[in-house]
C-alpha cells in the first residue's frame, strides 16, 4: 500500500504533512525534474515581459505553434498546444472516443483516467520483469481488431526503458493495418539526445499521434506546457475545434517561443545526464538489498529486496521523497522510481540510504574504513580518527558531544 495518497510524484506538501514539517525541508526525488532549473533565457524573458500578465494571449497561440513547428521542421497545423501534456491527453481521448482501448502496465495513470471519462473499457498489456520491464514482440499478438486505440509511453513511465525501434515501427504497422489508433507518450525523450522519436516518421503512418512534454526538460511544471502532433491536419483541427480558449497562460506560451532555442541549455541537460546519470546509477547498483534498471530518461526505476521494509518511509524520516510504485498496477509496494537530481542532492539521497540500514552502505565503502553513525542518525564512511559528527548539517554539529556508533566493515557484508 502506497503511504501517500497522491497519485503522481511531486506533492511535496502531503509528504511534509505527514512529518508536520515545511514542504521547503523535503529533498524530492519523485518528481523528474530537470535539476539545472528553468533556462536562464526564459527567466529573463519573463523578467522583461510583465505586460503579458496585463492581456489576453493569443487566442490561437500563433508565435507558439510556429515556434514548435520550426522545432520538429512541420506544418503548424499539424500540432496542437495543451496546458501540459496531461491536458493534450485528455483533449485527445475527448476527440476520437475510442471503445476499447489498450495501456501497457505499468504506465502513467492518466491514460486510464482520460478513457474513463468516455467510458471506454480498458484492456491491460502487461510488463514482465523477467523480460527486464522492456516490451517485447509479443505485444503484436495482443493486437486485435476488436480495439481501436492503443497508449505506448517511450520511455516508460516508471521504468524508463525504451522499446527497440525495429519493434515500434513493427507496432505503428500493425495498428495502421487494424485501424487502431496508435498515442505515443514521447513526455521524457528530450532526455535521450540520440532518440528522435516517432516524429519524423509521422507523414507516413497519419494514425499515430505523438504527445510530447516540455516541463520536465526544461524545469516549468509550474508553468504547465505541452502539446500533441499528428500529420492528419484536419484531425487536429477537430480537436483544436473542441479546446477551450486561452487554455495556455500568456507566460507558458512565451517559454514555449524560448526555450526550444535555447542550445546551451539542452547540451548542458545532456551533460548532466549523461555524467550524473551513469554515476548516480553506478552507486545505487552497489548498494546490498537493491536491484535497478538501467533507464535512459532521468529517472531509475528500482526493487527493494529487504524484506518488510518500506523504503519510501524510512527515506522520508529523513527528509528524503522518492516515489513509491505501490499504485502502479502491476506494481507493488516494493518498487520506486527515484528522479536523477544534482550530484550533492544524489549524494544526500545514498547517505540517507545508508541511514535506513548500514549493510547496504558497506558495500560501497573502500577497505580500511568503517560504518560511523553519527550523532543526529546519519551513516557515512570514515576513518576512525574522523570527526565525531557527520557533515550533514548545521544543526548536526551543534548537537550533543557523545561520540559516534561505530559498526566495522564486516568481510560477509561484502560483495
């Protein structure tokens, strides 16, 4: 059972509560958020744009739709903007009303969510996680002409792993061949700069739409952009048709205008990424009791294998959020998806891992140190002439004088 109610990461306020803390004390790795922050291009341009809070903005979003246009090198009319992608999934379901559709387990909650609305019933593909979570051909088979809509996340949400593009050209052919309308969730591809995605080859396959995303990139999920592109202009028109107006705000528009352009900010994402990344994962394999995939988006997907212990709770006693799986189906309670952040916030992460059990830390320290547990209850790797209290925070060394618990590295905690 999942110890928040919340259905997505991010709500940093009921995990907060349920310490009687300030939201601002929480460290949130449940939400997969660029770490680098908004661009520095878009923040000075809302700086210098304050009269956009003063109008109505574009009805149309012309200057928007252009802009991704020029970005994916397609009609404008071809693409149509959402107040994030959530929103693009719901408008997109409302329009083509499909009977029976089809979701791949785990995934994202709000397909399932949008196709209720319609009351469409929904048929479950599931995962295996002895195929490693990864898609397999046989999702081919389970085609059938009695459905006539299928939902693929690429990369899976929460696993983060890419199905082969042999296999998704493979599936767009077989859905173009029962009539079945094909929505890829393209939300964390940005992520993977070698990836283009389904895009390109949307003028060939007009029953495939791509949903994309540009909050997580780009660090503005407060400020809500996302948008759909299918090559069926007056499909699109019929859904642009049914959106009410002025549903993007003027300041998500113009970040939209911005950000696309921005190159220094996408290289140095890919940067990050591609450093942090690898090691950030490195470190969480080394860790006894934990098995993680190796996902391509910024965000891992992890097993606790420590018997009755619930890991996302034992991490919040610390001040640490990560995302529990407990409500994915398919899923269970011990499963987490834990976003990529910065290097000192990953760093904050495993230490607080080794504050939940030292075991899983021994494994990482080198020979010649022991486990010390400080005064305030954090674990590190020191020397026995080390300080008597960790380096976790003011407040820390602060504390009482009495020295640290010492627990030697034991040669069976050892890989």
């Amino acid at each position: 059972m999942a110890l928040l109610k919340s259905a997505h990461g991010g709500n940093i306020r009921e995990a907060a509560a349920l310490l009687g803390i300030a939201p601002g004390e929480l460290l949130d790795f449940s939400a997969n958020i660029n770490p680098l922050g908004m661009p520095a291009s878009l923040r000075q341009a809302i700086v210098d744009n304050p009269g956009c809070a003063e109008r109505y903005p574009d009805v149309e979003y012309q200057q928007l739709h252009q802009a991704l246009a020029a970005h994916h090198q397609l009609p404008a009319a071809h693409i149509l903007d959402g107040n994030g992608e959530t929103a693009s999934i719901f408008t997109l379901v409302h329009g083509l009303k499909p009977r029976r559709a089809m979701i791949v387990i785990p995934g994202f909650a709000e397909y399932r969510r949008a196709l209720q609305t319609v009351d469409c019933e929904v048929v479950e593909y599931a995962l295996r996680e002895r195929d490693g979570w990864q898609l397999t051909d046989a999702i081919l088979d389970a085609l059938t002409p009695a459905l006539d809509c299928l939902f693929l996340c690429t990369p899976n949400n929460p696993t983060g792993l890419l199905p082969e593009r042999g296999l998704l050209e493979a599936i767009a052919q077989r859905c173009r061949a029962l009539n079945i309308s094909l929505i890829l969730d393209e939300a964390f591809l940005d992520f993977i700069p070698d990836q283009p995605g389904f895009i390109p080859l949307l003028a060939q396959h007009p029953h495939v739409w791509v949903l994309r995303s540009l909050t997580k990139f780009y660090a503005i999920p407060g400020l809500r952009l996302g948008y759909l592109l299918n090559a069926d202009a007056q499909a699109v028109a019929r859904l642009r048709a049914r959106q009410m107006p002025w549903s993007i705000n003027a300041y998500a528009a113009l970040a939209g205008e911005i950000i696309l352009q921005d190159r220094a900010y996408q290289r140095a994402t890919w940067q990050w990424l591609q450093e942090e990344g690898a090691r950030f994962y490195a470190q969480l394999q080394e860790m006894a009791g934990l098995t993680v995939w190796p996902g391509r988006a910024n965000y891992l997907f992890l097993r606790c294998d420590r018997a009755d212990f619930d890991l996302q709770y034992a991490l919040l006693r610390q001040h640490v959020l990560i995302r529990s799986c407990a409500n994915y189906p398919g899923l269970d309670s011990r499963y987490f998806r834990v976003a990529i952040r910065s290097a000192e916030e990953n760093d904050q992460l495993l230490a607080a891992c080794a504050g939940c059990w030292p075991e899983a830390y021994c494994r990482m320290t080198p020979p010649g140190t022991i486990a010390n547990r400080c005064c305030c209850g954090q674990w590190a790797a020191m020397s026995l002439s080390a300080s008597r209290h960790c380096r976790n925070s003011t407040s820390c060394r602060r504390r009482s004088s009495s020295r640290p618990t010492t627990l030697p590295l034991c040669a069976t905690l050892r890989p």
